[in-house]
C-alpha cells in the first residue's frame, strides 16, 4: 500500500497531478445543464501576444466576419443605424421585422447605401416644415442643425441647412423653413475619399457639410464633431462588406406563407443572410421555408433556429440551412423556460449543438446569456462560431429608441419579442402563435441605461476576448475550437461560492469601470 500511495495516480495515461480539469465531453454528460456563469475554463500555455489573437470566424456557411459578434434582430435593439455601425466594426446586424416590408426595405437599403465616416442618420426636413416642427424634432433627437431636401428626405435634391442661428431670433415659429434656411452651402461630393472628406470639412472651418452624389441629392452628412471622434475612439478597423464593397446586412423574417413575398423583397434590396426568427426553430415550418429559399433564392444564406439540442440541429441542417442560431429562454428579458418550463441552460446549449453543426460544417451563433466579455470568450471557446447580443447592445446610441430621463438616469426601452407590448407590433409570429388566439407573454419589457456607442464599446469587448483567448492557449478562434473538440481546452464547474469569489467582494465601496 506504501508503494501504491507513492505511485502518482493516472487515469485514462494523464498525470492527474499535473494535468487537472476536466473536457467538455465530461462536464457536459453529467444530467445538469449549465449557464456561463457555472463553467470556468483552466489556463494553457501563453507563447504569442493578446492582439496576435484572431477572432475571425464565419456567422454562416458564407459570411466570414473579422468580429465575431452580431446584434440581435429585436426592435429596440437593431434598425439601420445599429446594423450600420456593427458591420463598421467587423461584424453584422440582423434588422429586427416587427415592421412591414416597405419598412425592413427601406432600412436595408441605407444600410447598403452607407459609407463609414458619415453621420449615420441625419437629420432632414422638407421646406414646407415650420419652425415649430423643427423645434419639437430638435428636443427629441437633441441635433443642432436640419438639412433642407425637395421631399423631406434622404436621396432627395438638397435645398439648404438650417442651423441653431438661423432660428434663434425668429418670433413667429410658424415661419416655414424655406424662409429661413441657408442655401449657399459648401458640399462633398460623393465620390470624395474618406480622407479628403476629413480635410475639407477642416478647412472650410463648417461644423457640418452634407455629401451629395452628381444630381444635388443629399446622400449623406460629415461634421467636424465625427471627425474628431472618429480621431479619439480606438481603431475600428476592415468593416464587414459584400463583394461590390458594401456594408453587410442581415434580416429576420417568419415562416408564415406571405413571408415568401418578404423574402424576394429582402433579396431585391440587397441582403446578405436571412434569419428564420423563432423562439423554437424545430418546425416543419421552418424546414419548408429553409428549402423554399434555398431552391428559389440560392445565394442568401439562410440562418435557421432558434434550437438547443443535436437532434433539433440535425432536422434544420437536412433542410439545407447555412447557420444555426442557439440560445431558447436564456436572454435577460425572457421567461421561455418560466413560461413554457421548456428550454437549456446556455453553456450546455452551445457544447451540444456546436459538437454536431460542427460535424456537419455549419456555424452557430451562440445567442443570450451575454452580459460581459467573459461569456463571450466562453460561448465562443464552447464551440460557437459567433455570438449574438440583445440587452449588451441595447441602451447604446444605434439602439432604435429615444432617450429619457427617469430620476436622474438616462434610460431607453428594452424589451423582449415575447413580451406583449412587442407581440402586439406582429413579433408573436415567432412564437408560432395564431393572431386568433390568446397572447401568452414570454419575454419583459423595461428600461436599461445609456451605454454609449456601440463604436467605443465592441473594440474593447474584442480586446478583452482576445485576452481570454490568450489566457487559454489558444492563438485564434479556429485554434479554441480544435483543442475543444481534442479535448485539450479543460474546464471546471463553479460552485456558488467559487462563482462569488471570481466576482468582487470584500469591498467597502468601489466604481466598476470596464474600459
């Protein structure tokens, strides 16, 4: 027995003394799912630097992203400006559709039609608005200065700009604009890089010059103020484009029959990859829509869900869809599994799905759960290809949504697309209800706190991913995923009193500053 006690113990030929933790193969087959919070990942071996680290990964079978995070397709989450700003910064926005088709149109076409450096949206008014209506617009959009277009709108000849001096002094605030805007005013033209743009707007010493293509009409909007913040934020570097050099866009839409019409407008207007938006994606709906877009629409990729078990993952594949979207019940604002008592903790969700897609060729995106940059190191080392983010992008300025102030807090609305408030808009369609029956709620709505922009926000989310990733061992995405599935990458369970361990504690008082 001496002799045995001086043995060191192996198992399965690893030195249990230098090689602890456990695979994911392990922790995963115990009869418990597990939340982000529950798993914790053991170091590996560090020999390159954190910005060495690349992250970049496929959100569907032809969509490669620099970033491999995408804002989710909620209305108060993604419209224009926020799918915008998301393919600036490496990665991809799905259009929410609790709108109608003319509307999800209209926002992927000023998608498409953007150029990174401008203003992502204007303010423009026709000449027949009053004083007055600009007051009103001024107080809940908070800009200082209108463009002056013939229709009121973008891509409309340009007329003139009325700033702050040119309406201060006006008594009668009836008087049309037209009679009070400036029309002598300098332009950029269209075809103007980016550069040349910055300078001119630098020497013309103009807060504000509008961009417009040959026939006058007003296209876009540079100011003195995005330059310099431009200048002062961190790096953003290669957007996500299409083939022509646009910006890269993706929509949600349902499985009802009439969706068959949206989906030939969405494809018209431009858009890279349709989602299939259901709180519970193993349908027969859905795979009769996966094959109808793929035999009709061969080249937009399809990104089919939600699901949370192999099996589920399986029927979709079969079907032919390009991606997989994860996550049923784990997102701040939905109460699925309180509801419906029918659903998978996330960490387990992704492991699962991720193993089999995987087998298959097909990304998933990890979607819900996502409160820092630690769950999404941990949703990505966990198999996925790219996480999908609601309440992390939701409070920010690309959110849909104006701000308010309620004691002192500047908020915007938050809500899931199972809540009420949002079913009432159409998004019940996603939870396969019939407008005929009773509306069961299964998602909250309320109120999160100014975040500021998403542009400041992602590149530090990423640097802090990429340090994770070091930490791990892992020197690229594609790297994580090999020692994954070897079962290299070893982890543990936490224990409630592990979990509050790795938070703070012990303090008296402290400011929690992220970047």
């Amino acid at each position: 027995s001496d002799i045995m006690a001086g043995l060191t113990n192996m198992q399965n030929g690893v030195d249990e003394e230098e090689f602890d933790g456990f695979t994911g193969k392990h922790v995963f087959n115990q009869g418990y799912c597990y939340t982000y919070d529950d798993i914790i990942f053991l170091p590996g071996h560090i020999n390159f630097a954190a910005h060495e680290v690349d992250l970049t990964s496929k959100v569907s079978k032809n969509i490669t992203l620099r970033t491999p995070l995408v804002s989710s397709p909620m209305d108060t989450v993604t419209e224009s400006n926020m799918a915008m700003v998301m393919a600036m910064v490496g990665g991809m926005g799905f259009l929410h559709y609790n709108m109608t088709v003319d509307e999800q149109v209209a926002q992927i076409k000023r998608v498409k039609a953007h150029r990174p450096g401008y203003v992502l949206q204007p303010s423009v008014m026709s000449p027949t608005s009053t004083v007055a209506e600009l007051d009103t617009q001024k107080t809940l959009k908070n800009f200082s200065s209108t463009m002056i277009t013939e229709k009121g709108t973008m891509c409309s000849k340009l007329l003139g700009v009325v700033s702050t001096r040119d309406i201060e002094l006006v008594q009668d605030r009836s008087t049309l604009l037209a009679d009070v805007m400036t029309t002598d005013v300098i332009t950029i033209s269209q075809n103007m890089s980016l550069e040349a743009a910055e300078a001119l707007v630098q020497k013309s010493k103009k807060g504000k010059l509008p961009v417009v293509n040959e026939a006058g009409e007003l296209v876009g909007l540079m100011t003195w103020e995005e330059v310099k913040a431009r200048k002062l934020r961190p790096a953003l570097g290669a957007p996500s484009v299409d083939a022509a050099g646009r910006l890269l866009v993706g929509a949600a839409m349902g499985t009802r029959p009439d969706d068959k019409a949206r989906v030939a407008r969405l494809v018209e207007a431009g858009v890279d990859a349709v989602i299939l938006d259901s709180s519970q994606g193993d349908s027969i709906y859905q795979v009769e829509m996966i094959k109808y877009i793929k035999a009709t629409h061969p080249a937009v990729d399809v990104i089919a869900g939600n699901v949370v078990t192999g099996a589920q993952a399986l029927r979709l594949i079969q079907a032919g869809c390009d991606g997989l979207r994860v996550g049923m019940g784990s997102g701040s604002i939905c109460t699925t599994q309180e509801v419906c008592a029918v659903g998978r903790g996330q960490a387990t969700a992704v492991f699962k799905v991720a193993k089999l897609a995987a087998r298959h060729g097909v990304p998933i995106i990890a979607d819900g759960g996502i409160q820092n940059s630690g769950n999404i190191v941990k949703a990505l080392a966990l198999g996925a290809s790219c996480v999908m983010c609601g309440s992390m992008f939701a409070g920010t300025t690309e959110a849909p949504g104006d701000y308010f102030y309620e004691n002192g807090v500047r908020l915007k609305r938050y809500r899931g697309m199972g809540s009420l408030e949002a079913m009432s808009k159409g998004s019940d369609t996603r939870y396969l209800s019939d407008a005929n029956h009773l509306k069961v709620a299964q998602g909250v709505a309320g109120t999160v706190k100014d975040k500021g922009s998403v542009l400041k926000m992602v590149p530090y989310l990423m640097h802090g991913c990429k340090q994770g990733f070091q930490d791990l061992g892992a020197h690229s995405l594609a790297n994580g995923h090999e020692q994954l599935l070897s079962g290299k990458m070893l982890m543990e369970t936490r224990s409630g009193a592990a979990q509050k361990e790795g938070g703070i504690h012990d303090m008296h008082s402290y400011e929690k500053k992220l970047w």
